[in-house]
C-alpha cells in the first residue's frame, strides 16, 4: 500500500514539475465543444494584462477528430481592450486542418488533434485590465452562401498567450 502511495505522489510531482516548465505561457485556457461548433455559439476569453511593454504572441488551440470534414478552417476573432472608450480588433483567419488527402493535421496520437495557430503575433497590448476575446467559425461550403449551421468534428478551442523573452 506505502508503495503505491510513493508511486502516486512521484506520478503527481513529476506532472507538476513538467507543467511548469513553461514559462513562456501567461495565459491557456479551452472551451469544451460536444463535438458540433454551432454558428451561433460565441466561444469567450477574458484575461487581466498588466504589461504594456512586452510583446506576446497569441494563438488559437483547435481540438478535432476525424469527424471534421473540411480542410480548412475559418474563424472571426474579436478582442475587445478595456477601458471606457475601448478599441476593437476583429480579423477574419483561415487555416488548414487537413492535407490534400484528407488525413488531419496536428499533433495527437489518436484521431482527436491538436493544432496550434497563430492569431497574433509580436503583438503589444496597449491597455491594463480586462481583455476579452470572441471566436466565431465562418466555415462555409464551395459554392454557397450560408455558412456551416452545424461544425461537426470540433472538440475545443483554447486561446494560448505566451510572453517573448
């Protein structure tokens, strides 16, 4: 039993220990999907930044299966700065999930992938306070109008912001 207490709590130390040796992380956070992106689902970020000096690149973690069936992806981000008379950024991003033969990229093991994109880079946030960021997918098939009501394959979506040292 003592020994299998010892293993246990080496287990969590070392998961600790390897958790935080990223430095370079300030902020990581997901959204759990089940698996379908709505239209109409806004997915929300909101994080305190103090630094106005440095600059950060932020990226957007997408979690999919094999039950994605595009090969690319298309978001609307909006990041909205505090203050009273806040400015508001909004970019249109396109990204490639899969290779032309279908397979998906990322990285993963199983059929659930991760891909790490770029939202913003060298970026530098001009205000203190509280940031918020909306993510939206404008995914559409060739040819029509309407966008995708229904994202199948999407598991999560996480924004990631790390500091340059």
């Amino acid at each position: 039993m003592l020994l299998k207490k010892t293993k246990f709590i080496g287990l969590v130390l070392f998961a600790l220990l390897f958790l935080s040796c990223d430095e370079k992380q300030f902020f990581s956070e997901y959204s759990e999907l089940d698996g379908t992106w709505k239209k109409s689902d806004t997915l929300r970020f909101e994080f305190q930044q103090t630094d106005t000096i440095n600059p950060y690149h932020l990226f957007l973690n997408v979690r999919n299966n094999n039950d994605y069936p595009f090969n690319n992806l298309y978001l609307i981000v909006t990041m909205k700065e505090p203050g009273n008379a806040p400015s508001v950024k909004v970019d249109t991003l396109e990204y490639q999930m899969a290779n032309p033969d279908g397979t998906l990229l990322g990285k993963g093991f199983s059929d659930v992938k991760e891909s790490k994109l770029w939202y913003l880079e060298n970026f530098k946030f001009k205000r203190t306070g509280k940031y918020q960021v909306e993510v939206v997918q404008a995914v559409r098939e060739t040819g029509k109008v309407d966008g995708v009501s229904e994202l199948k394959g999407i598991t999560e979506l996480g924004l990631r912001i790390e500091k340059i040292k």
